[in-house]
C-alpha cells in the first residue's frame, strides 16, 4: 500500500517552509531545501521618505498625501505568487499527495488567488494561523484537528 504524502505549507508575509507526514506515527519533518525567506524591508524603507505634501483648496493649509501603493503588500503579494509556482511545479514532480497550508489571513488569501488548479485540487485544508516562527516539533498540535500524527 502507497503510503500518502501530505505536505504542510507554512507561510506568513516573509517566511515559508514546508513539512511532510507520511502517515501515523512518523511526525513530521522539513522538506530539504523547501524554507525560504524574503528580505522584505517596512514600506517606510522601500519608499521616499516623507510622503508628499498638498494644499488645501482653500486657504493655505497643507496635508500629506497618503500612497496608493504599498510596497511592502506588495512584495509579500508577490511571495505569495511565488510559492504558488513553486507548489505547481511540485505537483507535476508528484512530489506530495495532499496539501494543508497554514498561513495568517492575508497571506491565506494571497495564496488562494495564485494556486493553480492542479496544487488546489490537492488542498485538504486551510488553517489561519501565523505559524511561520513556530518550532517544528510544536507545530504538530496546531494541526491535531486536521492531520492524524
């Protein structure tokens, strides 16, 4: 009998790695080479540093005006699109058999819009915990209501 693979997706805005079951009993363990960090400097670092200044229409108060446009999101907008490729080509390696992936809302939903159909067809579950500076060997009673250990 093939044993089933499930691997573990966790992730937040600047850190991800991957762990693997391979069934009752064997724990869990880090998928070699699968962590990955971004550098990913505050929008304050990435940006002028002041924002720009406007006058009022009317009389000769100034305000600042907010950006449009967050780097910083967007960045980790683009980890998110990275790890989905990663996944992909991972599936067409049949790499794993199922995929749980835990990750805080945002980055939850980052992932959501990038996963191919292929990588979604494997996902089992979604947890929206920030997990990503969690010890390997706690992680596993996190995932206690999800994945038999």
């Amino acid at each position: 009998m093939k044993t089933t693979r499930t691997w573990i997706l966790i992730a937040d805005g600047n850190h991800a790695r991957i762990l693997e079951s391979v069934g009752r009993g064997h724990g869990l363990h880090e998928v070699v080479g699968s962590a990955i960090r971004l550098h990913n400097p505050p929008s304050r670092r990435l940006g002028r540093d002041k924002p720009g200044r406007v006058y009022e229409s009317v009389g000769d108060v100034r305000h600042a005006i907010e950006p449009k446009y967050d780097r910083h999101r967007a960045m980790e907008t683009r980890f998110a699109e990275q790890l989905a490729e990663q996944l992909h080509r991972f599936v067409e390696t049949n790499a794993f058999d199922k995929l749980v992936i835990v990750a805080p809302p945002a980055m939850l939903g980052d992932l959501r819009k990038s996963l191919t159909a292929d990588v979604a067809a494997k996902l089992v579950a979604e947890i929206d915990k920030d997990l990503a500076k969690v010890a390997t060997n706690e992680i596993a009673s996190h995932l206690a209501g999800v994945l038999i250990l």
